[in-house]
C-alpha cells in the first residue's frame, strides 16, 4: 500500500481523524481504490493509534423520527474554534448549517457572528443553496429566534418566516436528538473540513471548502423501501418552496479599521472612503437585498456610498470623488527640492566635538567616587629623597 506512510504519520498527528476525511485526502493524492478497501487496509495494518478514553465511551437509545419529504430544515450555529487570525472573527468561527430532514441534504454558511442581522443573511445563503425552502424551520433556543425560557418565537423573527412562507419549531430543552440531522451533519463539518483547514486559508477559500463537501456528501447511499438510493436523489425528490427574489431587509451592521489607502473591507472586497478616515474606525451598513451599502462614521454620519459588489469577488470599488481627493492630498504633501544625498562624507563639526567633550566631562563628573579620587604625591617624593641620603652610624652618634 503505497499510501500507508501518509497515513500512519496523519494518525499519528491526528489520532481521531476520521477515516473519510482520511480518504479524501489520499483520493486527492492518486489513490483510486474503493472507500471499503482504504479502511479495511486501515484495520489490517492497525494504523489509527490506540485510545483508551475513546474505546471505553458508550452510546445511549435513540429514536428515528419519521420526516415527510419537504416538511422540514433543522438549522444550527456551529462555533469553530481557533480560527484563523486574518479571518477578523474571533477565537471562534461561525457556520450556519442548514439540513434537509427527510434526505438529509444539508449546506453551510461561514458568517462574521450570531447576531439577528447575520443570521437572517445566512438562512437566506444556506436555503438557496438548498434549492428552496422546506414548509417549517426548526432551531434550538438561540436568543435570535425565540425567548430561552419560553421558546416563544421573537416578534422580528416572526416577521421573518412571514416573509419566507414558513413555520418555526423550536426544540424542547435539552432535547438535541430532536434536531439529530443537522447535529450530523454539523459533526461531518467538524471532522471533514474544519479539522484540515490551513491558517492560510482566506474566508472565500474556506466557503469554497464547505461547499465542496456538502456536495460530495449528496453521495451518500440511502435504502428507502428497499431501493438504493443517494441524498442526492432523495434531496431532488423533495417538493421544496420557492424562495423570494430578495432576501429579508434585515440592517447588517459591522465595524471596520480604515486601510492606510483609505479603504474599508467587506465581504471579501474592498469600498473607499475620503482621505483623513486612515486608521480610524467606521461602521459598514447594508441592508440586504440591495444593491448599495453606506460607511458612516462612529457618530453614524455617512461618509461613503457604493454598490455592493459580489460576496468574495476581490473586487475594488472607489468613488471617483474620493480618488482625486486622494491623490490632491498625496501630491500635495510631494517637494520639488532636491533629495538629500546619503553618500557623503560628514566628520562631527566643532561645536559636535565640543558638545562631546561636554558630555565626557559631566560623565567623568559623575561616576565612580574611587575613580575621582586626587593623590598628593608631594608627601611620598620627600620622603623618597630623605631615604636617598641614609646617615652613617658615625654621623648617628656625633648626632
């Protein structure tokens, strides 16, 4: 097995990665062997590493929930932690999942937080992927949808399956098994994706990758009355609404820090502001569905208004206005004189050499006490001369 190296070293760095991931990486490698054949490799050689905790762990009853097809979408907040930190978002990332209950087609949305207006601009992202809209949202007790304590269904997110055509059911407390294909599918996620991502990895990069895998898992094989079938299938079978043209006009709100080049960043591109904003902090507002979103200010005064280019897209978009007062600005803080030349040969002038003499004799001043101290040695030079001439002992004793 030529890929029995890799993998060995990949358990070895990661002893609970999932086997599919595993095999996705190796078919990426060259490996054009089955998915039953990797694993059973897997088995034979014993390569994944023992662990003792997850060995000992037991399950618990489940339930199998009957679902209708196109009856209902479990949605989900998944928080991922240690995200990267050019992301912008946090110790943790945000994922939107949202899953077919009767096929269990799901689809996932990175958002910049949980707040009410990203949430509802996720939803919108993750039913169009989905191809439309099943007749009743369920979620857990998150705050954006209902009151925790009661389960009741907020007004404004009322307003908001009003305008999507749909019920909402909310989970009783802890009840997870409730909502147990989107907690699978938030799982896959997890270990399939969010597991591998590099640093490296740009936001749009990182869609890209969710995206993918939810793709690749339409593959998965399901029996129904006997019949082999694949999510995908099941998923297309589905009778799904439409959704509407636009999205919910919810007010998304985010903070942003002014570039140097007076440019403010969103959704993956790049919208200009008037000189003299550098290094400040301004708010991005849009509202979605329309074509245009606004820069104001910390006081919530307008500065900038642009057409929003699409999500990811790389795009740069600059108001004329703002370009020629830029370069106003830059040209007018260029001269015309000459560069100062810095191959030059520039001894210390006389009042330099003078002011270092200064310097020494205050540092002299200052130091050591012991090496201040001044030695008559008069006291000592007489008293060699007088040893010079010694008296005989003749001359002692006339004396």
């Amino acid at each position: 097995m030529p890929f029995l190296q890799y993998c060995r070293q990949r358990l070895a760095d990661d002893p609970h990665l999932w086997a599919s991931t595993l095999f996705d990486e190796v078919r990426d490698l060259g490996y054009e062997g089955g998915y039953s054949t990797f694993t059973r490799a897997l088995r034979r050689y014993q390569v994944r590493p023992h662990c003792e905790p997850c060995h000992a762990a037991t399950g618990r009853n489940v339930a199998v929930i009957a679902h209708p097809p196109g009856e209902e979408i479990q949605f989900d907040w998944l928080e991922l932690p240690d995200a990267p930190e050019s992301w912008g978002v946090g110790e943790h990332a945000h994922l939107l999942v949202g899953a077919l209950a009767h096929s269990g087609r799901w689809r996932a949305v990175l958002a910049e937080s949980e707040d009410f207006p990203h949430l509802v601009q996720a939803l919108d992202q993750v039913v169009r992927k989905l191809g439309g809209t099943a007749r009743r949202w369920r979620f857990d007790r998150m705050a954006t949808v209902c009151y925790p304590s009661s389960g009741q269904v907020t007004a404004s997110f009322a307003a908001v399956a009003k305008y999507y055509g749909v019920g909402v059911d909310i989970c009783p407390p802890r009840r997870g098994n409730r909502k147990g294909v989107v907690e699978k599918a938030n799982h896959s996620a997890a270990q399939r994706w969010w597991r591998t991502v590099p640093d490296a990895l740009t936001v749009v990069q990182a869609q890209s990758g969710i995206d993918k895998l939810a793709v690749r898992m339409d593959e998965r094989r399901r029996s129904v009355d006997g019949i082999k079938v694949t999510v995908g299938e099941l998923a297309a079978a589905e009778m799904l609404l439409d959704v509407p043209v636009r999205p919910f006009p919810a007010e998304l709100e985010v903070e942003r820090t002014v570039s140097p080049q007076c440019l403010v960043s969103f959704d993956g591109n790049l919208y200009s502001v008037p000189p003299g904003l550098a290094g400040t902090q301004v708010r991005v507002l849009h509202r979605l569905g329309e074509n245009h979103l606004d820069i104001a200010t910390a006081g919530r005064a307008v500065v900038a208004r642009h057409r929003r280019a699409p999500r990811g897209s790389g795009q740069t978009v600059r108001d004329a206005g703002h370009v020629l007062a830029l370069e106003r600005e830059v040209l007018a803080s260029f001269s015309d004189r000459a560069p100062c030349k810095n191959k030059v040969r520039r001894p210390p002038s006389e009042a330099a050499r003078a002011e270092a003499e200064r310097l020494r004799g205050q540092q002299a001043a200052a130091g050591d006490p012991a090496e201040r101290v001044v030695i008559d040695l008069s006291h000592y030079a007489a008293v060699a001369d007088r040893l010079r001439t010694v008296p005989s002992p003749k001359e002692e004793n006339t004396e």
